[in-house]
C-alpha cells in the first residue's frame, strides 16, 4: 500500500496531523517506538484509576475550536489546578503572590 505521509510518533502532534489528514483523504501510516500511542500524554489503567505514566498532564485552552475540536475524541474531567506549596508546614498558594510594604 501507498502512503501520502509517514508519521513518525503517535502523541498530541503525529495524532493531530494523521487524523486531519486522514480526514483530507490522505493515506498515513503512523510509527511509534513505543509499544503505545499517546506519547507524554499516554495513560495507563491501573486498579481502575487512569495513571500518566510519564506526568501528570492538564488539558487548557482558551481557543473553542481547539476545545471544541478535541471534545470530538475524548470526554474530559472538570479540573482546576490550584497547587499549594509547603513552607515549614504553612501552606501557599501557587504561584507566590508578592506584596510590597
Ligand atoms: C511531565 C510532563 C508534564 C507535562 N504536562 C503538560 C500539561 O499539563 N499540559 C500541557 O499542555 N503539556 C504538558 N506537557 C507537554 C506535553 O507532554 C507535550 O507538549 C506534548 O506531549 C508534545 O506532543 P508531541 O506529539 O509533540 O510529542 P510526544 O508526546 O513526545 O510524542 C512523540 C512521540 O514520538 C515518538 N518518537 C520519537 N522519536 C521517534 C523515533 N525516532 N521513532 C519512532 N517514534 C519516535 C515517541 O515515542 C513519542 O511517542 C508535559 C510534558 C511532560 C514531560
């Protein structure tokens, strides 16, 4: 079989471009070193709970076709990332707010 594109890694960027292309009636063949697809996003279900195995990873964007887009291949969950630092046992907000006297 003939291919348009040979996509060389499966994560966010080799995915993107195979499916449009794709959908622009491309033949692609998509290769990955790793025995999954995903890249750094990839998960892993272990005891029922979906592990990042190389990070965890937040989706955000401000752009409604971006999301819109996305929200075609995946359902998401609704997160707000509000991290806290521990300073002696204090806790604080990420990031510092700085106030000057
Ligand atoms: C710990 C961590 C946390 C992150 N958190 C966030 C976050 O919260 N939000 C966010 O927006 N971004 C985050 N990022 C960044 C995000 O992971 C990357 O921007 C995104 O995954 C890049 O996608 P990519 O397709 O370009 O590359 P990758 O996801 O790295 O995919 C590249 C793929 O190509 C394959 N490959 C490479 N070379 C070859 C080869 N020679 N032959 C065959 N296959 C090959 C690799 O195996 C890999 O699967 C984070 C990154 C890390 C590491």
């Amino acid at each position: 079989m003939k291919y348009d594109y040979l996509i060389v890694g499966s994560g966010l960027y080799g995915a993107t471009f195979a499916q449009q292309a794709h959908t622009a009636g491309k033949y692609v063949l998509v290769i990955d070193k790793r025995p999954h697809i995903a890249g750094n996003v990839y998960t892993e279900r272990i005891e029922g709970i979906n592990v990042h195995k190389y990070g965890a990873h937040i989706f955000h964007t401000n752009n409604k076709a971006v999301w819109d887009y996305v929200n075609h291949f995946a359902t998401f969950n609704r997160f707000t990332n509000s991290p806290v630092a521990n300073y002696k046992g204090e806790l604080y907000s990420l990031p510092f707010k700085l106030f000057i006297y």
